[in-house]
C-alpha cells in the first residue's frame, strides 16, 4: 500500500488538508481541475494540527477557519461529481484533440502546396528562360533573312 502524504491549501480564509497518496489524489478530494502545487499555492505538509487531523480521516478534506471562524476545524463534504459535466469536459477534450489533429493536418498540407508552387515557380522561369533564348536565335535569323530580300 502507498504511503499517506499530507496535502494542504488556503484560500487566504480556510486552510484545506487532506491525507492521500499523491498530489492528484489531493487535486482530486478537494474538486480543483488545475495543478495548484505548481503555482505553489498548494504543498505538502509534515507536522501539525492539521496534519494529524487529516492523517486521522484519510481521503477527507479537513477545513480550519484562518480569517473566518477561526480555528474552527470540520470536515468538508467531497464534491459532488456530475456525470454530465464528466461527460461534457470528455467532449470537449476530444473534440479538441480533434481539432489539433485537423489543424495539424492543414498546415501539412499547406506546407506541401508551398513546396509545390515553388517548384512551379521554379520550373516557370526555366520555361521563360528557354523561351526567351529560343526567341533571341529565331529573331537574329529573321533580321538576317530580311536583310536579304
């Protein structure tokens, strides 16, 4: 079995803690979508009231009063989950996977038409170039026919 590690955060009125076995597990219990340990407004912690309290109640978030009913300590009740915003954000992730894939595939095929129209450029101005030549010979030949007549 894993071990408990201690989680908390404070929304500068409540500290939240909760004992579980990772950060996301944290995430998790306390209903927040974003990684607010990399912000650093969540950490781990080791001692304390609050740590007890929460190793005491493993996967239940512990709430204690900072600015408002302080010192208060009770349990939160976990979040409702929702199975239709679940299903909702599912939706959304996957049509977002969706369309990077179709952007990604546009810009490939951008990225080849370019390389096409360059070559065409290129394949262009060789033509006009041999044209150009062929032109200068088969005038200079008329110029030297008509002197003749």
């Amino acid at each position: 079995m894993a071990r408990l590690k201690v989680f908390t955060w404070s929304d500068g009125f409540h500290a939240f803690t909760v004992a579980t076995t990772s950060r996301s597990g944290a995430l998790k219990a306390w209903g927040i979508g974003a990684d607010i340990f990399k912000s650093g407004l969540a950490s781990e912690i080791v001692e304390g009231p609050d740590h007890d309290a929460a190793l005491a109640s493993p996967g239940e978030v512990i709430e204690r009063g900072l600015s408002i009913d302080v010192g208060k300590v009770s349990k939160v009740a976990k979040p409702k989950v929702d199975k239709a915003s679940v299903k909702a954000r599912e939706a959304v992730r996957t049509l977002e996977a969706e369309l990077a894939s179709l952007d990604g595939a546009q810009a490939a095929e951008t990225d080849a038409l370019d390389a096409r129209r360059t070559a065409l450029d290129a394949e262009a101005k060789a033509l006009a170039a041999r044209h150009e030549a062929a032109r200068k010979g088969v005038l200079a030949k008329l110029k030297a026919a008509r002197a003749k007549v």
